[in-house]
C-alpha cells in the first residue's frame, strides 16, 4: 500500500481482535452476540475515523474457525470498502481462513509499507493449544524483514502478547518465548510498536530494549473483555472496543481506546462463571 505522508500527517488504522465470529449468525459469547458486537464496533470506527486508512485485525476471528465464520467476516468487511490485514490467533483454523477469508479489501500479507512506516504481521499460533510461539522460521523471517528496511519504523503485530501484562493465568498463556522476540528487538531499533490481541483488555507499556524504548499495545475485543490485574479468569462488564493508532512520519504514535455505550452488548457473568469451572 502506497501512500504519501508529509511530516505533520499520520497513518490511521484500527485495531481491532478477538471477534470470536460462530458458524451461526446468532451464536453468543459469555451472552454477546459477537457479530452484532463486531459490527457495532465497525459502524463506530466509520462514524469516529472517516479517513481511516486501514483496519489491522490480530486474531481470534473466528471462535470456532468455520469456514461460515470466514465467509461473513468477509462479506462485512467488503461492505466497508477499508483495506483489512488479519492474522490469525488460537481460535483460528488458518487453512480455513487462507482459503476463505481474502478478498478485494480483505489482506493476509505478511508485510506492507504505508507512509513512512513498515508493518509486520507474525503467526504466534501453536497448533491445538492456547499459548503463543514463534518458530525459529518465524523468527528468522522477522529478522530478514527487519534488516531489509532498517530506516522505517516499525510496527509488529501477533496475536499472543509479547510481555507480561499482570494477571498470572493470561501471563501464562501469552508468547512463550518472549525472550527470544525480544532478542530481535535488541538489533533493531526501528521497532517502534509491537500490538497484540489475545488478552481481551487494554494495555499500554513501555519496553526497554538494548537501543531504544518499545511501546507494547494490548486492545481490547470486539466482543467480551477479561478483567484485567487478574490471578484467575474473570469476565469484565467494559463494552466491546477498538484502539485507533495515528502513526506519524517521524515514528512517533498516538492511541486510544474507543468503546462502545456502556450497556449496548453486556456479558452474561453467570455464563462466563459457568464455563469456567
């Protein structure tokens, strides 16, 4: 994607992750209808940021990776007309997805440069588990992606978050080997970002690597929210969200969280407490 930016200008995207769509239409989630939830947080993104430029969605499309799922997501997207990059998460059954998913505005790309900026979307997906890895493949790709434009800045994208975020069972289920993404982020000081889904709440962090500071995004879901400073599972009564980032030419960010009207999709805590235990 090709776009001009001038040095007082900025990129905009939404970020938005863990829709958590249902082969059925009308499947809910811990008691949110995740596809009205999904839409709902669409039609704010048009209302709030006429002039977005993307939409950057890091996993757990699908809940139950049906190619149903795939095929609406598509359809809503399209109906958009934003250029959409998605990834995959836990939930997501990538063969599926490969196959059902793109479309005219929907993207799998691994990479792309808009503006001054370079963006890289990683797969963190451990086959038939819950927790994140990135395979030395992975990794290795990452670094070739890194060195072969080491004036850009950059943004990085997975599902697993790449830091500990304070609640102990998420903390448990995140990127499993951070250390070793870390160390990439050691050689390269033109990461400026690195965003992530997963964790179904807002965080917001500084990590400090050997050249210069990282910003560590965590955004919330389309649909139900995980209570965060957590020991254990707890559904939270936030309203569905999306994180709206304006990169700025001289890699500088901002952000912010936009949520929907308290009360328009609230979860069934008794639900959430049942399929927990």
């Amino acid at each position: 994607m090709k776009k001009s930016l001038a040095p007082n200008h900025f990129i905009s995207i939404a970020h938005l992750t863990d829709t958590h769509l249902f082969a059925e239409s009308d499947r809910l989630l811990v008691g949110i209808p995740t596809d009205g939830s999904f839409k709902a947080v669409l039609a704010e993104v048009k209302q709030t940021l006429p002039n977005v430029d993307l939409l950057l969605l890091t996993g757990d499309l699908s809940q139950d990776g049906s190619v149903e799922s795939y095929q609406r997501m598509r359809n809503i997207l399209d109906s958009y007309q934003i250029p959409a990059y998605c990834l995959a998460g836990n939930h997501d059954n990538l063969a599926v997805m490969q196959k059902h998913l793109p479309s005219e505005y929907v993207s799998l790309a691994r990479s792309l440069n808009i503006g001054n900026w370079k963006i890289i979307l990683l797969n963190s997906v451990v086959t038939q588990a819950v927790e994140g890895y990135l395979a030395k493949s992975e990794l290795i790709w990452l670094e070739e992606q890194l060195n072969s434009e080491r004036d850009r800045p950059t943004l990085i994208a997975f599902h697993h978050p790449a830091v500990a975020i304070g609640s102990p069972w998420m903390d448990s289920i995140c990127l499993t080997n951070q250390d070793q993404f870390w160390e990439t982020g050691d050689r390269h000081p033109q990461i400026k970002i690195v965003i992530n889904g997963h964790a179904h709440q807002d965080f917001d962090q500084i990590h400090q690597t050997l050249h210069d500071s990282v910003r560590c995004l965590v955004s919330p879901s389309t649909c139900v929210q995980f209570r965060p400073q957590t020991p254990t599972f707890q559904v939270d009564e936030l309203a569905p969200a999306f994180r709206h980032l304006r990169l700025y030419a001289d890699g500088s960010i901002h952000t912010e969280i936009h949520r929907l009207k308290s009360g328009q999709f609230s979860p069934d805590l008794q639900a959430a407490k049942y399929n927990n235990d």
